[in-house]
C-alpha cells in the first residue's frame, strides 16, 4: 500500500495522538473504509500502538474496517422513519441491489445499511447515499435512484451529479 495519502492527512493536522479522530476520519474519506495497513501506518506516526488505534476505529459505529461500495445507502430506522415507511425501503433496496443490511454488492457498487435516527424526522423515510440526504423516500423513488447510480457508476464525476438530480427529484416530490 502506498502511504503518500495517509501521509498527507497526518501531515495536515500534526503527527499528534490528539488529531488521531480527525486523522481517521479523513483516511476513512479517502478510502471509504479504513484499511489495516492504513491503521498499523497511521499509529506509528502517531505515536500511538496499533491497539490503541484499533481501540478507536472500533468505537465509533461511523468507522468502518471492511470495504464499502462506491455508494453507501443508509436508510433510517429510527422510530420516525420507520412508522412513515422505512422498513419498505429496505425491503427494495435489498431486493434492487441483492444484498442485506451490513452487506456489499460484489461489484463493489453499493453498501446497504439501516440505520438508527438521523435527525431530520420530519423528512421521513430519509436515505443518505454517502453524503447526500434523500428526503420523503419511496419504493419507487428508492428504485430509480438506484438505477441512475448503477448507471453513472461508470463515469468518473457521476456521484455528484447523480445524487444532485436526485435531490432536485425529492424536492420536487
Ligand atoms: S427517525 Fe429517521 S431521521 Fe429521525
């Protein structure tokens, strides 16, 4: 593994054991996971051991130490979401892509998850791709956000504008 990008963003906040949560979460945003090598690199210029590192990417439910696919589809349960509707977007969404909550398409396209309240109850049932918020969600909704993501996978810029279009779509809902 090459290490120039893990470098950058230890560099970018100081080789402190204090930065170590910003550290993590921007090697996380860069890789969408955070890989081992990337953990056992990091603690070292830390100043800190791998345990300890370890410790902390396994506190916080928002770090991840598997792989997740291009696109991250979180679909909230919480209470709010889940009397407006919610359970039925899951339902879709493992059917759309094939896999279960906690799970990744073998292509590496998507991540499902289902999570607990994101703080925008009102917006019910709300989806996050990523970092995007999709607001009022549907079953269908929910299927032809997946379609356009399938099918802008392939280019390079296609996260913004596809969830760009997407939001315009819920707003207009
Ligand atoms: S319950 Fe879904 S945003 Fe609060």
């Amino acid at each position: 593994m090459n290490f120039d990008r893990v470098d950058e963003i230890i560099d970018r906040y100081g080789a402190d054991q204090a930065n170590s949560l910003a550290v993590l979460q921007d090697i996380q945003r860069e890789y969408n996971y955070l890989p081992r090598e990337a953990l056992v690199h990091a603690a070292g210029r830390l100043g800190m051991t791998t345990g300890e590192i370890y410790r902390l990417a396994t506190f916080f439910s928002s770090f991840s130490l598997q792989p997740k696919g291009r696109f991250v589809c979180k679909v909230c349960l919480g209470t709010a979401c889940h009397v407006l509707g919610g359970p039925r977007i899951v339902e879709t969404l493992e059917r759309e892509l094939g896999i279960k909550p906690g799970e990744t398409t073998a292509d590496g396209k998507f991540s499902l998850e289902a999570v607990r309240c994101l703080g925008a109850c009102a917006l019910g049932p709300v989806v996050v791709v990523n970092e995007e918020p999709h607001a009022y969600m549907t079953p269908d909704k929910a299927t032809r956000l997946i379609q356009r993501l399938s099918a802008s996978a392939e280019g390079s810029d296609a996260t913004g504008a596809v969830v760009a279009s997407a939001v315009d779509e819920t707003a207009s809902a």
